[in-house]
C-alpha cells in the first residue's frame, strides 16, 4: 500500500473512532422497570412510549421496558429509581400512601368513581404530587388510572357480615384498611404473586380492575366480581432526578411531549377496555354485577369512614386537593 493510501486510511478509521466515540458518549440507553405482566396495558402503553423515545431522539436517548417485575419488583421500583440503580421505572404510587400520605388520594373511596372524575382529581392533585417526588429526587413524566376497582369473592355476599374473616389480597394501605373495616384479613401482595396467592390459599377475595382480573385468569379461582366501582388508581412513571438533568434541553422537551401523549394514549385504553374486561370475566363463567342492598350501604359506611381518615391524616394539602376536585365539577 502507497504511504498516501496508507495515510488516507489511516485518517478515515481515525475520524470512524472518533466519531462513534462521540456517538456512544452521547447516547443513553435507560432501562425501565414495569411491574405488571407484559400484556397488562400499563406495559403496552409504556412501552410505545419508550420505543416513541427511542424513535424521536434518533437512539440518543434509548429506553428498555422491563415488564413483570423482572428487573425490580414492583414494591422496589420506586426505590430503585431515587437511588438511581434504575433511571425510570413505573409504580402504583399509593402503595407508598405509608411515606406520604398524599401518594393515597387516588384510593379514597367513591371520591371519583368515573374516569372523568378521575381526571378532574388527577389535575388537582398533580402539582402537589409532582412536588413530593421532586423532594424525593423523582421527576414525574406521565399517570395513566387502572380501570374502576371492584371486588372478588368466590361466594354471594349480600353484607358485610358475610365477609368476616376473609383473607383479603391488598395491595396498598386503602385496600388493606377496608379489608380491616369489613371484618376480612388483609395480606399484602404483589399483582406479579397474585395468582398463587389465590392458588394457595393465602388469599379468598381481593379489590383490583377488571384489566387484573382478565390479566391473572381469576376466574380459575373466585367466581363473583362486583362492580362497585370504588376508586381508579393511577400507575405512574418518574425518573431519577440526576439521570433527567444530564438530558440536554432538546431531549427533555421530547420525552415531557411524548409523556404527554402516553398518558393521554393509556387513559383513553384504560377507558376504552374498562367494559371489555368485564364482559370478559363474566364469558369465563364470572357472576359480575352491582353491590346491591346491605353491601352496598355497608360499602358506603366505610368509604365515608375511609375519606375522614385520609382527610385527617393529610391535613391542608390533602384538603387543597378535594377542595381543588370539588370545584372542577
Ligand atoms: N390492578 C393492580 C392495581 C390496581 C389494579 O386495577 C393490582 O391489582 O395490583
């Protein structure tokens, strides 16, 4: 080979290097722990997301969804993320409702029992969630609701009475405390262990979405879901503050847009599958209906327990929050 060749070649594979090296400092891949199993459409939702990332910021910016609780557990999700082992990640943020009490104001029962009243507490309660999360080194991107809460039993209840000593599945301090209220067990568990809880025996009964119901094949296990609508918590994704201020300017505006969009996309789902699942748990041989008589009111007496105590407990910011809700109406 001439010495020019040589030298031209030379140059070209110098200025490859230099130029993936530049590539590769600039690129992030983020992965993404998800708690619920891949079809769940939480996961579905976010993973569009990620990939609309990865897609809008040409791969600068890569991020990998991790669903089922694989990479972290879903009671270590938000942990993970403070502490930055993990630079997003999604939770069902009231089931920290123990280190703030504000986490819980998606699971006050009957306070909004429809997606639209749903949305109208969300943007109440946002900036102040927001604001908690900040203090917690979480930067809050988008919140998409689970579809209405309703209850599993595998036998007619017709009061309360007949669900006393009842081992309840809760998966958060609400579920648990109304498991108390009624006279029932409360052992918490994770969506991801839910099926052989109920398999074992470790649990009879349990308040979830229809989307959780469909999702775990319950009707291999319980028989009855009654639709008493009683909250529509929210999953949500934040990131860990550090990893979101080493994104530049451009990046950031991307992924806040895009969040935007996955948070409108997953509740427009949530809503839109909400009476599927249903007709679902009830062609796998389910009896699905109202609360109806005692039950009902029994239910009722305990949601008005339940919303004094969470109003007690979270003081002026919770009361911020109702009274902001209220207003929208
Ligand atoms: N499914 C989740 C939380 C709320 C819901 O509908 C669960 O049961 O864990």
């Amino acid at each position: 080979m001439s010495k020019l060749k040589n030298r031209i070649l030379g140059a070209v594979i110098g200025a490859t290097v230099m130029g993936l090296t530049a590539f590769a400092a600039q690129a992030e891949k983020w992965d993404m722990p998800m708690a619920y199993s891949d079809s769940n459409f939480h996961t579905q939702n976010g993973k569009a997301f990620a990939e609309a990332v990865t897609m809008a910021t040409g791969g600068k910016l890569e991020i990998v969804v991790h669903g089922g609780g694989s990479l972290f557990k879903g009671n270590e999700i938000k942990r993970a993320v403070q502490t930055g082992q993990a630079p997003i990640g999604e939770r069902l943020l009231s089931a920290h409702q123990n280190e703030n009490i504000l986490f819980g104001f998606d699971s006050v029962p009957f306070m909004a029992s429809s997606f639209e009243a749903s949305e109208k507490l969300w943007k109440a309660a946002r900036p102040k969630i927001e604001k908690v999360l900040l203090d917690q080194n979480l930067v809050l991107l988008y919140a998409v609701p689970w579809p209405p809460q309703g209850l599993y039993f595998k036998k007619d209840i017709n009061s309360i009475a007949d669900t006393k000593g009842v081992k309840f599945r809760a998966y958060n301090a609400a579920t648990a405390r109304l498991a108390e209220l009624s006279g029932m067990l409360p052992v918490q568990i994770e969506a991801a262990e839910l099926v052989q809880a109920l398999a074992t025996g470790v649990a009879d009964a349990f308040i979830s979405s229809g989307a959780t119901g469909y999702d775990k094949k319950v009707w291999e296990h319980l028989s009855h879901f009654y639709n008493v609508a009683a909250w529509l918590p929210r999953n949500y994704v934040f990131v860990n503050k550090d990893a979101w201020d080493k994104l530049d300017k451009d990046t950031q505006n991307v992924v806040k847009a895009l969040a935007m969009l996955a948070e409108k996309a997953g509740t427009t789902k949530s809503q839109q599958l909400s009476g599927w699942y249903l007709s679902q748990l009830a062609k796998n041989g389910m009896k699905v209906g109202p609360a109806t008589g005692q039950f009902k009111k029994d239910l009722e007496n305990i949601g008005a327990t339940m919303t004094k105590e969470w109003l007690a407990k979270s003081g002026a910011d919770g009361k911020a929050i109702v009274d902001a809700f209220k207003a929208m109406k």
